[in-house]
C-alpha cells in the first residue's frame, strides 16, 4: 500500500533532525578558564574584522578635516616650537650635542605616537557600544587597532624630523638598523597600557577624565625635553622601569649614535612593556564579559 502523506511528511521531519543532529556547531562562545588564554585561531580568524577597524580608525581620524594628514606633523611641531623657547633657549637643557629643536622632536615625535595611541585605545570600547552589545568577535582587536592606525601619524610625522636632519647637516648613524626595535617597544607599551586603560574606562567613567592628566604627566616623567644624563647612572634603570625612556633613548641612539648606551634602559622598559601587557590582558580578559551590560 502506498504510504500515507502524513506519514511521508514524518519521515520528511525525522530525516531533516537527523541531517541537523549530524551538525556541530563550529563555534562555541563559553566563558574563558585561568588567569590569562589567547586563542590565537580566534584572532586569526578576526583579521578582516581587524583591518577593516583599523583603517576605520584613519578613515575617521582625517575625514572632513581641512588639513587632513597634516594635523600628524602640526601637533609635534607647534609643541616643538613653544617647548623649544621654554627649555631650549631660555632653560638651556643639555641636548647630548644635538640642536636642541631637534633633539626635543626626535622625542617628541615617539611621545606623540605613544600618547595619542594609548589615549585612543582607552577610549575604543565606550566608543563603539554598538559593536560590544550587538555582535560577538575578540574584544581586543578594539583597543589594538587604533595604535596600529596610530603608526600612520608616526610615519608622517617622521617626515618634519627628516626635514630637521637636512636642515641642521645631522646625518642618520650607522645604528639605524635597531630603529624597528624601539618603535616596537614603544607599540607594545602603548597597547598594554590602552588595553588596561579601556577595561577601566568601561567599569570607572572617571577614568575618561583622568587619561588626558595621566598621559601629561607620563611625558614630564620621561626624556622628552632632557636628557637621561642628567641622571646619575645608579638611578638610571630605576628610571627606566618607564618604558618609554628606553625606547625614547633608543631612538636617539639610532637615529643620531648619542653617547648613551640604551640597551640596559630598553631590557628593563622591555620588561615593563610586557608586564603592563600581561596584566592589561588579565584585567581586561576577567571584565569582558560585563562590558555589554556596562556599556
């Protein structure tokens, strides 16, 4: 006897369970086990989102701006110009032999990076509320991708510090070669401090005001507009648990060959970089999952 048509649309239904019971789910969003996990494969995964945040970030950086581009090299040099008059002149800092304008811009030029990463990368999450409590990808590509998009205002600021060198006869020594290294020292501190930062942000609002103070006092505490000589030398790697004065003294050193040798102040700032960043990425790690409620 031919099958009945309600027992042919039973069959239809128990197949079509069994074809979805077949089926694991691909992906398993659970809360994270320990102190500290990146899952990689996860990250990975994430580098179109990744990049599509991070050119977000220029995009909207020089959108509807009149200068555009030009706002990277306008900061640092109007700063260059007023401290330059101040310090230079007027307080006639030691400059480890270099003209002092381009002593303090060679500074300068790293702080502004540093600073204004960390500072966006504070701010990333209360920013974006939308992509927290709408969707599920890896938080930390939020803080990460503005100091990525921050290496762009790096580069074209380094531009007027080339212009400098020109003018003042001040050739590049022959140990540019570690030039990647304290830029990298200095990406990995702003990260660690960003990514400290924005998880605090989301949970203390204060924290929104502070920043601006935070990072003002950072640039006094680091060798900005003087040299790290004017330290005696028992109290320089106490000084450079800042990370910033290894990197910022590495720089000189290869872009110039200034006499001070950074490699014990870029060893200790090193360890510091990656011990903000561990402890940043435990923090951040152990809220995320009350940003969406927080935001």
């Amino acid at each position: 006897m031919p099958e009945k048509p309600e027992n042919q649309a039973h069959s239809f239904f128990a197949e079509q369970r069994d074809e979805r019971s077949e089926h694991k789910p691909t992906l398993t969003i659970q809360p994270r086990k320990g102190w500290l996990e990146f899952d990689l494969a996860e990250l990975w995964h994430a580098r179109d989102l990744f990049y599509f945040l991070v050119r977000r970030d220029i995009i909207l950086r020089y959108k509807q701006t009149v200068l555009g581009a030009g706002w990277a090299i306008l900061q640092p040099l109007a700063t260059m110009m007023l401290f330059t008059i101040i310090f230079g002149f007027l307080g006639g800092l030691p400059a480890d032999g270099l003209p002092y304008p381009l002593f303090f811009y060679s500074g300068l030029v790293l702080w502004t990076f540093f600073a204004n990463a960390g500072t966006m990368a504070a701010n990333s999450l209360i920013v974006s509320p939308d992509l927290i409590t709408k969707i599920y990808f890896p938080r930390l590509l939020l803080p990460a991708a503005p100091v990525v998009a921050s290496l762009l205002d790096l580069g074209i600021a380094s531009s007027l510090l080339v212009l400098l060198m020109a003018y003042y006869g001040v050739y590049p020594s022959a140990n540019i070669w570690a030039l990647p290294i304290f830029v990298g020292l200095a990406t990995l501190a702003a990260t660690g401090v960003g990514i400290l930062l924005c998880a605090l942000n989301v949970k203390y609002r204060d924290f929104r005001y502070i920043i601006a103070f935070f990072f003002q006092f950072w640039m006094f505490a680091s060798p900005v507009l003087y040299s790290t000589s004017l330290f005696p030398e028992k109290w320089r790697l106490f000084f450079a648990l800042n990370p910033m004065v290894g990197a910022i003294d590495g720089f000189r050193w290869a872009l110039f060959g200034t006499s001070t040798d950074p490699w014990p102040l870029v060893a200790v700032g090193t360890s510091c970089s990656v011990a903000i960043f561990l402890l940043g990425t435990i923090y951040f790690q152990r809220t995320e999952e009350f940003f969406a409620d927080l935001i």
